[in-house]
C-alpha cells in the first residue's frame, strides 16, 4: 500500500527507498519477461508495443547515465573494484 509519503513526486529524496522501489522494479521486470517477450515479438501490431519501447529506451538511459565508476570501455565496475568513496 502506498502511502502520501512514498509518493515519488511529493517525498523528499531517500536513497533506501530508492533502492527498495528498484527492487521492485527488477522483480516485477522479471515476472513480466514472459509478457514482454509476446509483446516485442509481435512488434508494431501489438497496441504496447510503441509504449513498451519508449519505457524501455528511458530505462536504458537512466542506468546508462547514473554516475557510477566505469572502467576504459564504460561497463559499470564490480563493487569490490570501487576504492571507498569514490
């Protein structure tokens, strides 16, 4: 249940519940694999189709653009690569 606090437009920015909704992000991605896959594969005659596109073009360049350490070819490095604090 989501409460006038959890609502992202009106909450103040709170990294733990930011990271809470992208678990919840990722697991309903995961659930919905099997939808996404029939919708992409009947590509424009399938009325989501153009959305899901669109949703997915965001996706990519929000994660694209996070300002995380990349090393020389711009893949995001493993945690255990990353000296504290940056």
């Amino acid at each position: 249940m989501s409460t006038r606090k959890d609502h992202y437009q009106e909450a103040p920015a709170n990294p733990f519940l930011a990271v809470s909704r992208l678990a919840r992000l990722v697991w309903a991605l995961e659930n919905a694999k099997p939808m996404l896959a029939d919708v992409l594969d009947a590509g424009a005659n399938h009325p989501a189709f153009h959305n899901l596109l669109i949703e997915l073009g965001n996706l990519d360049y929000l994660v694209r653009t996070l300002p995380i350490p990349r090393d020389p070819s711009g893949h995001p490095l493993h945690p255990t690569d990353v000296k504290g604090g940056r």
